[in-house]
C-alpha cells in the first residue's frame, strides 16, 4: 500500500473532473484524477450534444481544437404516434452566432481530449481504478483510497456521476428518487459523412437536433432524442424511472427500437451500422434534486451535484458539468491561497455558482420537471395533434371537416377539465 499527497483529489475523469483538473493544474497545484473506467470517456452515456459557451470559457480555440462532430444549426422535436409526427422545425441564422453555438460530440472523443489538455497543464491521471472510500480526519476529509493506495490531499471533488455513492456515504447526498432520473439507452449509428447531410439538409459540417415524445415511451414520460454526427448519428430513448412499465407495457430495450422503426426515423438511418449501445442513469430533477455542495474538504460538481436540466425541448448537463467543474476548482485555489479547506472555507463555491448561470438557470427552469412529469404530454397529446392535422391535410373527396370543429374535438379527447389544469400548469412553470 503507498500513500501519496496532492493539493487537490478530483474523482472522475469526466467533463467535470477535467474541467476542474485543468483549472487547477494551470494554477500550479498538483492535482490527481482517479477515474474508473479504462479511459475517460469509456462509461460516459450522454446524448451528444455540448452548448459551448462553458468549455469555449476554459479553452477558447474548441472550434480548431476539440473534437466537434456538427455545428448545430436546425432543431427538431417530434409528437409521435405509431404511423406519423407533428414535426416542429426551428432554423435561424442567430442559431449559429458564435456565443450560442451548440455541437454535436461523441463523448469517447471529447472526453479524452479534455483529460489529455489536463495532463498537458500537469494533471496527474489514474484510470481503471475505483475509489471505494473517502478517507476522514479531524472532522473532514482529506484523500481517498483507491484500490490498494492511499492518496491524501488538502481537498477532494467528487465529480463522480449521478450517484455520487461516497457523497451518500457522507450523507451530502440521498439516493435517487426514482421520479428524479431517469433510464437512458443510446446506439451510436454510422452512416457516411455526405448521406448524413442529404438525409438532413444541412451543409458539410452542420448538424440537427431532435426530441420526441409519444409512441416511442408508449405514452410513459419520456421520449427519443437524436443527434447528427459528422459520419453518423447518436440516438436513443430515455424514460423517468417512475413511470417504467407505465407506458403500454412497452419495455425499456424496446423503446429505442421503436423509435428507430418509426417511419419518420427509419428513413434517416436505412444503412446505417451500430457502432455503440449502452445504457445509463440521467439525473433529471434540476434544482429540487440538489444535495449539500460542500463539506469540510470536499466538494461536489457535474452530475454529482445534479446539474442538469430536462425542459422537454432541450437537454443540457455537459455545460453544467464545465462550468461547475472550472468554478469548484477555483474555490480550491482560493481555499489553498487561505489555507483554509473547512466547509467554511469552501463555502465560496456557492457565491461563484450564485453569480453564474449554473444555479441562475437551474432555479430559472425549477419547476420544468414537475411539468414534463404530466403523462398527458407523452400519451393523449400526440394523437389529439395528428387527429387535428390528418383532419386539415388529408383530401379523399369527402366532405371537408371545419378547423375549429377539429380543435374542438380534440380538446375533448384530452378532457376539458385535464386541458386546463395541464394550461394552468405550464403558465405557471413558464
């Protein structure tokens, strides 16, 4: 057994932990990355899609230099029933003005990358090797030991995903409510470059976003979501752990191949290959599902820390997940200038997050779960949006049906008394 001491201690080889460990390395303090996968990037399930501004704050250049798949220029989402979707279809040039820019990435990629630029400001990384305990002294933390070695430090950030078990064993954290997170299974889909761009009109290096809610879940919360990638796309379906089983019997395996069957996403993967299939647990409370962020010694950032936000027709954690990363490592910095890592000390990471947009946005979007937590969105709107469009476009010879008398009917079919309560309740999140 060997027994080591840093500056600083960061477990997980995500966005955040290398965030957060390049951010310290550049400031002269030795820092050390244990992460348990074989690589980083090797566990990391998430959609695809990174909002730039968090990771252009850390390293300027990412258009020349990071692993960028598509420039995302066109957003998509899906109301889908078994044969169709209402389709809304979103394209404007302000979309692509550099200080809103959002990429298609493939985590195996990026995450590498990242780690690589920490290890170039001098990071240390330990990969394949799992932190079982939090050692503790004096009433704080001060290392971890993983597998057989002791590392201390002056302070650790637990950057290590959506469970955070040591930071439940700290009691920082409970354990996930099932209505809190939710199941995410993605395939990995590759096509050639050109194909890709047909299939989705866009130019060479532009890419499209795409959510659905419906048929894929069978009515559960939840929805499919699809990303473009440069040679292919990432797709997949999520539903809330609260509501498996709920959705017409529909199984979660089989929710990603209904999605990929549906005839409005057959056609945009036809000849394609699965290059990659994994599932894995997406936090998906925001702001009500956030534990203690820091403690004596320790900190807690990304996933760990329950930074992500699901509005329905937007998905976002990895910019969280960078700026939360970068923010804990400078209230390090600033506790080791003080020599001061007491929760009192490291109490500064709050006041950083406060005048951020990281908690600006997720008390701004608070109660957006417990809206896409309404089944009626996933179920009965989906069909009442193509039983009013069918009635508008479909020309037979028979008489013509008015539009309102359409409306009309398919503000029945959700129930009029439902119908409100779902109005007044997105008034009020809204």
């Amino acid at each position: 057994m060997s027994e080591e001491k840093f500056d600083a201690i960061v477990v997980g080889g995500g966005l955040t932990g290398s965030a957060a460990a390049y951010t310290l390395a550049k400031a002269g303090l030795e820092t050390a990355v244990v992460e348990r996968g074989t690589a980083c990037g090797a566990k990391n399930v998430t959609g695809g899609r990174l909002y730039a501004h968090s990771l252009k704050r850390l390293i300027p250049d990412i258009a020349e230099s990071a692993p960028l798949e598509r420039h995302i220029v066109k957003e998509r989402i899906f109301l889908m029933t078994e044969s169709g979707a209402t389709t809304v279809e979103y394209g404007d040039a302000r979309l692509q003005e550099d200080a809103c820019a959002s990429y298609s990435v493939l985590r195996a990629k990026l995450d590498p990358w990242l780690a690589e630029r920490a290890e170039e400001a001098g990071a240390m990384y330990v990969t394949g090797i799992r932190v079982d305990k939090l050692l503790q002294k004096n009433g704080g933390v001060c290392g971890v030991i993983a597998g057989e070695d002791v590392l201390c430090a002056d302070v650790v950030l637990l950057a290590d995903g959506v469970h955070s078990l040591l930071a439940q064993k700290l009691g920082m954290k409970k354990a996930l409510a099932p209505h809190h997170a939710a199941v995410g299974v993605k395939e990995v889909i590759e096509l050639d470059e050109e194909t890709v761009s047909e299939r989705f009109g866009v130019a060479p290096g532009q890419g499209v976003a795409c959510l659905a809610a419906g048929y894929p879940t069978g009515g559960a919360v939840g929805g499919g979501f699809l990303y473009t990638n440069r040679t292919g796309v990432s797709l997949g379906t999520v539903v809330t752990l609260s509501h498996i089983g709920s959705g017409a019997g529909v199984k979660v395996p089989d929710m990603i191949e209904r999605f990929k069957a549906h005839p409005v996403i057959a056609p945009l993967i036809a000849g394609g290959k699965t290059v990659e299939y994994a599932a894995h647990l997406v936090p998906e409370g925001g702001r009500n599902m956030m534990p203690e962020l820091f403690w004596n010694g320790v900190l807690l950032a990304g996933d760990a820390a329950g930074f992500v936000i699901n509005m329905g027709y937007s998905f976002r954690g990895m910019d969280f997940a960078i700026e939360s990363g970068r923010l804990a490592a400078e209230t390090i910095i600033r506790a080791k200038e003080r020599n001061d890592f007491s929760a009192d000390g490291l109490s500064h990471y709050r006041s950083l997050l406060e005048r951020s947009f990281v908690l600006r946005d997720l008390r701004h979007y608070q109660n957006m779960p417990a809206l896409m937590d309404t089944r009626q969105i996933y179920d009965e709107l989906p069909a009442a949006a193509a039983e009013v469009l069918c009635g508008l476009f479909r020309v037979d010879g028979s008489e013509p049906q008015r539009p309102s008398k359409l409306i009309v009917a398919a503000a029945r079919s959700l129930g009029l008394t439902e119908l409100l309560k779902l109005g007044a309740k997105a008034w009020g999140t809204l």
